[in-house]
C-alpha cells in the first residue's frame, strides 16, 4: 500500500547502498513476525514432548546454522541502537577526549552484504505453516504442518521489498529470493541480457557483465566491469581478426556516413582503449592503477555500456 508521501511526492530514488541501523531493525521485525507466524519452524524445529510433531521454532539450531552460514553477521538476531555521542554544549567546559568510535547510524558495506544474505537464508527457510489438529491440552499448544512455501516466500519478498523502497534502498529481492542491486534508473532502462549478434562468446560476456553489475559486492563489480571490457574489445574483431580494420567498418556501420559523430565514436574508442591499460580492468601488473571505489566501478561501467550498447545495437541487425 502507498503512503501519503508516496502518492504525493512519488517513491524515494534508490540510491542508498548501505543498511541504516533504522532499516536494519525494521528487517528483525520482520524476521520476528515470521518467527512468530511459524514459518520458519519446518527447518528449524521445537518438537513437542509427546512427540506429536512440531511446535514451533528453536532459535539456537536457527542462529548456529545461521553463523556458520554467514560468519559476518552479529547473532542472535536482534535490534541495534544507533551511537549517540554525548553533548556537552551546556556544561560551560571544553568536551572531554571521547575516544569511543564514531558516531553512526549506517552498517560498513560488510555488514550491508551480510544482512542481504541473511535475507536469502531465512527466504530459503520459509514455509507456509498449518495447524494440524486441536489444541493439545495438556502442553497447551498445536502441532504444524508444511506443504507448501511460495504464500510465505511472496509475502516475505513483499516485505522486504516496501522496507526497501520507503528507505530508497538500492536493492530488490526477486522471484528466487536472490537480492539484486538496483541501477540508476537511467541506465536500468539500456542494460539487458540475452544478446542476440552471431558471436555467442560476446553475447555471453556481455550477460555476464550486466549480471554481475547488479551485485552488491566490489568484487562482483570488478568482475563485472572486467567482462564489459572482455566484450568491448571482442567486438572490435567482430567482422575481421584484424582489429584495426573490424573496429573501422563497425565504426561505419554506426554512425551512417557521419562522419563528425564517426571521429566522436574513434576518439571514445580509443580512450576506452586506453583507461583499460591504465587501470585494474584487464590486466592486472602492479604498474596498472586498482579500483577500490564502487563509485568509480559503476561510472567506467556506465561509460563503457554506453559505447559496447551502441555496437551491440547494429550488430544485431
């Protein structure tokens, strides 16, 4: 359901790459309320006494399974406070040396990663629970049943997915439960899977670059950024095992006999060219410069997907 801000002033961008400490105790209340709905009890079960069936949910098989899953996240499962540091305005004295660390609201990208895979753990681990029977009187609870899990896993994606988006966090869950990152909107609407050109080994290397831009991990990027420069200079021998002649006729081929608009295409070509001998795209000897920032991975990405998206366009055809 849409909320006030939301019908009058649209949904929030999704540009937020890291977890809130707010967002993050929001995901336990609803990790609580599936806990409580006994979704989560098939894999994780409390049996009954009489050994009538299942009760309910066991925490402590949950979070040992569940550590041993994802070492990087904090268990038990449970809600955060965010840091406050003191304020001593009123005090008439200078501030004492506080060395406790730095104020924050916000989780490390680590922890970002590590909260999404908690949410593909418990969405792997959700079924639809059913109450077998009467209540059993002497122990005072039901036993459950579990046939079927996709009411449970929809709403579970449901959930997570409004968290996100009231938040204007940059990820989604999809049908198989995998969390995906979001892309700008702007380029969201050029990047695509399932080429079609007559070279299966670009159109698989440009699937695969689009795929791993969409994760949440540096390295993902990095591969996927490797991939798009793989497939960039793999259409450049499209027509010819000589480059410098393929390159010219698919140059060409795009720009229809302009010639300005085929110097523009040239000149980006070249710097491509160039950016990926200077970095850590292709090569990787210690004179070449690393890419550490996931900032600068998506902007060489979008760069090189504009130009790589082009060619693909007449190599289509």
């Amino acid at each position: 359901m849409a909320l006030f801000s939301d019908r009058e002033f649209g949904k929030k961008p999704a540009t937020n790459e890291q977890i809130e400490i707010s967002v993050w105790n929001g995901i336990v209340s609803i990790y609580e309320s599936y806990v409580a709905n006994h979704s989560l009890d098939k894999d994780f079960p409390e049996q009954c006494q009489d050994g009538r069936g299942i009760i309910g949910f066991d925490p402590y098989k949950f979070n040992h399974l569940l550590k041993a899953t994802i070492p990087e996240i904090e268990t038990p499962i449970s809600i955060k406070r965010a840091e406050v540091k003191p304020d001593y305005s009123d005090w008439g004295e200078p501030a004492p040396d506080v060395t406790q660390p730095k104020p924050s609201n916000e989780t490390d990208l680590t922890e970002t990663i590590a909260i999404l895979d908690f949410l593909e753990f418990c969405y792997q681990h959700l079924y639809d629970a059913k109450s077998v029977g009467d209540l059993h009187d002497y122990f005072q609870h039901y036993h459950y049943s579990f046939s079927t899990r996709e009411i449970a896993q929809a709403k579970f994606r449901t959930d997570v997915n409004y968290l996100f988006q009231r938040n204007g966090i940059a990820y989604e869950m999809n049908t198989n439960g995998e969390v995906q990152r979001l892309l700008p909107e702007e380029m969201q609407n050029i990047i695509k899977k399932n080429y079609k050109t007559n070279d299966a080994d670009l159109n698989d290397l440009l699937n695969q670059a689009a795929e791993q831009i969409h994760m949440p991990a540096l390295s993902d990027r990095k591969h996927g950024l490797e991939r798009l420069w793989d497939a960039f200079e793999r259409a450049k021998t499209y027509y010819s095992a000589n480059k410098k002649i393929s390159a010219q006729q698919l140059v060409n081929e795009i720009s229809a006999g302009n010639q300005p608009f085929a110097d523009l295409l040239t000149l980006e070509a070249g710097q491509l060219t160039t950016i990926g001998n200077q970095f850590q795209i292709r090569h990787f000897e210690t004179d070449k410069i690393p890419l550490t920032n996931i900032q600068h991975i998506d902007y060489l990405f979008f760069r090189g997907y504009a130009l790589i998206n082009l060619m693909m366009k007449t190599l289509e055809k």
